[in-house]
C-alpha cells in the first residue's frame, strides 16, 4: 500500500443493504478500539478545551454511528457536574436503532436519523463534533462539512480523525486479523487509515473552506485532533 497519497476507495460501511447484525458488530468493535487505543481519550480532550467553564453545554456529533462517543462523552460530564443535552446524528437507520438502545443516554439524548446536511435546529448546539467520520468524505466534501459546522455551532466544532501513517495501516491490518470479528472492521479499520489525511492536508481544506482560528495537533494512536472556536464578537 502506497500511503504517499490518499486512498478513494469506498469503505465496505459506506454500501447499502448491510445486514443490522453486521453493524451492529462493526459498532461494538470500534467502540472497543476506541477505548482502548486512546479514542475517546481525544474526543474528551477536544471537548474539554471548548468548554471551559460552562456547566451547561449542548453536544452534537454527526456521523454518530453507534453512540459511543456520546456516552463517553456524557460519563465525563457527569463525573465533573456539567448538566449536557445531546444530539446524535447519522445517515444509518441501523446506527441510530443500535444507539436508541443505550439506555445510558436516553433520557439526554436526541436522535436524527438523516444526512447531517439535510439537519437544520431549532437552537444551535454549544458544539458540533465527528470522530472517525471526515476521511469517509472527499476534499471537496470536507469544505462544505467544515462551513456547515461553523455555522452551526455557537462555541466551535471539533474533529478526531485518523492521520494517514505507514506504521498505523500495518498495525490496525494484523490486530484486526487477529483479533476481529467483522468483516466490516477488517477490512474498513486499514482502509480508513489510508483515507486519512495529512497535517497539510487539512490546512488546505482549511484554507479552502475560508476558516481560520482553528488548531490541528497530533495525538497518539495516530490520529489528528483539530479544534475551531469560534472568536468572541
């Protein structure tokens, strides 16, 4: 596999018609790597720099796929008395099935089931954030997802997304052979790497979506923690 440059080739999670069963594991699996390889860790971090002080804030995340980044998220803010409302959205009826069953969130959380661009609000959220969702989409996509971010968000919007690396591709390759039950994460969790994105890279979609004030930093496994708030008028 030749990392120079970014792989466009569709993830298997991406296609129609996947069995529920099938999701269902694929959620189960990256909310587990996600935990254990530091995943929630950075979407904690990017949140925690945008809410400084507030101790009530709104949340939402596109691309939320099985809710495990909101959970994790709404264990943080309990455990530091911060009231949250939540708001989970993604394009898979299956997702946002699998998420309504998390008892956990129920009683804090919202789900759309729906394109996030086709989403508007009747109140904005504080923040707007993806984890594991930007390298689905492709430059010219990420413009616009980086703009209807901004504009619809108060404080700001952050992402937590995978860097594209030569020694992330072959690790997630042999853990996910070894150790992974789904067809979806042994063959999409490798891929995703390759559609990653460089550092560079993003200052560019940066510069083409007309957004600055925003901080890309590197975190550990691999992965890119980029956060955008917004000034204060």
């Amino acid at each position: 596999m030749n990392l120079k440059q970014r792989s466009y080739t569709k993830e298997l999670l991406d296609s129609d018609a996947i069995p529920f069963e099938d999701i269902k594991r694929n959620m189960q699996e990256l909310d587990f790597i996600n935990t254990w390889l530091g995943g929630h860790q950075i979407t904690i971090k990017g949140l925690e720099q945008l809410i400084q002080d507030s101790k009530e804030i709104t949340v939402c995340e596109i691309g939320c796929g099985g809710g495990d980044n909101l959970a994790a998220i709404v264990h943080w803010c309990n455990k530091k008395k911060i009231k949250i409302h939540c708001t989970g959205i993604d394009i898979k009826e299956e997702c946002i099935s699998f998420s309504r069953q998390n008892s956990f969130l129920k009683n804090c959380t919202q789900w759309i089931a729906s394109d996030y661009k086709k989403v508007t609000f009747q109140q904005k959220p504080s923040i707007i954030f993806s984890s594991l969702f930007c390298h689905h989409f492709s430059e010219q996509e990420l413009t616009f997802q980086l703009q209807w971010m901004k504009e619809n968000c108060t404080i700001g919007f952050f992402i937590n997304d995978l860097q594209r690396n030569t020694i992330a591709y072959y690790s997630i390759s042999i853990l996910t052979k070894i150790f992974s039950n789904s067809y979806l994460v042994k063959n999409d969790a490798p891929l995703s790497v390759a559609r990653g994105f460089h550092k560079n890279e993003w200052q560019n979609i940066f510069a083409l979506a007309g957004i600055q004030n925003y901080s890309v930093k590197w975190k550990w496994a691999f992965r890119h923690l980029i956060i955008y708030k917004k000034l204060k008028s």
